[in-house]
C-alpha cells in the first residue's frame, strides 16, 4: 500500500480524538498571529481561500464568514467528515467546497486561488513531497497571492527538555538523571531529531526548523516570508507547563508568504 493510503486511515482514524493528540492553536490562551493576518487580507468577500489540510476544521469558522469562497481540502476522509459537520448548523457552509486529495494535487486550482492557508498540515515525513505541495501551492496562487499558515517548530521541543532538564537539576538529580528525566518527561523516543520527524501510532510528520522554511518556501517560489511565533500558555496541555508559567512560553510557527510573480 502506497505510504500516502496508509497515512490517509492514520489520519483519518485521529480524527475522533484529533482535539486530545495535538496542540489547539485555535483555544484560548494561545496568542495566535495567523487570525491577524487573515483578518488583514483586504476586500475578503471577493477572495477565494483555500484550507489545505484542514484536518477536523477549527479554522473554517473563522473564513467561511469573512471571504467571499471557500475550499477546505484534506486526504483523510475521517478529517473532512469532522470538518463538515463542524460547519453543519452553518448556511454559510453553502460557499464552501470540500475535496479530498493530497495537498499536492492542485492542477484544478492552478492560479485561481487569492489566499491559501496550511495549518499544522505541511508535515509530510518525506521532504520531497513538502518540496512537490509546495510547488504546488505557489502554482494554485494568484500571482502575488499570500500564503498563510502555522508550522510545528522543533526548536521549540529542544527548548522543552532545556526547561525540563534545568527542572530536574535544581531537584538535586545529578546530570545523568535529569537528561533520562527530560527525555522521558519531553517523549524523544517520538522524535527523529537530526531530521525533524515525529511518529505516534502510526502517524509520522514532520517538525520544522524556522531556516527549513525560509528555505523550501524560497526554494518553491516564495517571497517576503516571514515567521512569527504562535505562543502557547503553560497549562496542563504541555507536559510540566505550570511549572514553566514564569519562563518565555513554548511554540510553532505562524509564517507569512508571498507567491513570486
């Protein structure tokens, strides 16, 4: 079975329990600065937007009242299903159309889309097919389009087990202890550190360093990128957060981009 297939019923079958497996950037408390961005987009009811990845949905409501289309696009059935019904109650849910496909089958949408946004979906083990959806989201961009999206930063893991490890060592553990502590307690024998992968129960993605993206989204026909960090709170979400509450605040990045013309 291709990879893609097997990681589409992954997916699919997280989608029950998408909410408990993933951090939200979307709940209070987060200082999220893609809602600005998109709230920034000028003269939004005459702009197509697509949501590439849009997994179970929880961005949806905040485009289908503000821009003028709507595409929600994943290649987990089980996320679009979520996706729909979240907008079910919804009769702004007419001006959305769902489709499921990889991200990197566009050709239909090719420089027909104003804004397209990737929330936590540009994670794809194998960085050929983020370089080929990349591509692929330029061409479906308007020239001049903008990108928008968030990014599961693993500098932000390496900062974690700093917090932990400096934790452990002021308990009196000797270093040996507190680095089995911190690996533990920050779940490495998820991660692939040297290349950015992570994989839990048969799902496996990929965590980005901010030189990554400034990278592959230059490499793929980008412009003006920015990054800005999507700030969570320390609660019970991260492991040992209240005791981290008086330290700068964990994070992903939220990226910014222009499609070249």
């Amino acid at each position: 079975m291709p990879d893609t297939q097997r990681q589409d019923r992954h997916w699919s079958r997280a989608a029950a329990r998408y909410d408990d497996l993933f951090l939200d950037p979307f709940r209070p408390g987060v200082e999220n600065p893609l809602l600005d961005a998109l709230q920034a987009v000028p003269d939004p009811g005459s702009k197509t937007v697509a949501d590439l990845g849009c997994g179970t949905g929880p961005l949806l409501p905040h485009l289908v009242g503000r821009f003028g289309r709507v595409i929600a696009l994943d290649f987990a059935p089980g996320m679009i299903t979520k996706a729909k019904k979240r907008l079910d109650t919804s009769d702004l849910a007419q001006k959305t159309t769902f489709l499921v496909r990889p991200m990197h089958e566009l050709d239909d949408l090719a420089g027909r889309l104003d804004v397209a946004v990737a929330v936590n979906s540009i994670v794809m083990p194998d960085v050929r097919d983020i370089d080929r959806t990349l591509r692929a989201i330029r061409a479906s961009l308007k020239p001049g389009g903008l990108f928008l999206g968030i990014l599961p930063a693993m500098d932000a893991i390496h900062y974690h087990t700093m917090l932990l490890n400096d934790e452990a060592l002021d308990r009196g553990l000797d270093v040996e202890d507190a680095e089995r502590h911190a690996a533990f307690q920050g779940e490495h024998h998820f991660y692939e550190f040297a290349f950015g992968r992570f994989a839990f129960q048969g799902l496996r993605q990929k965590f980005w360093q901010p030189f990554e993206a400034e990278h592959r989204f230059a490499k793929a026909g980008f412009h003006q990128i920015e990054l800005t960090k999507v700030l969570y709170p320390w609660d019970d979400t991260i492991t040992g957060g209240p005791t981290f509450a008086d330290y700068p605040r964990s994070w992903d990045w939220s990226f910014r981009a222009i499609a070249s013309e």
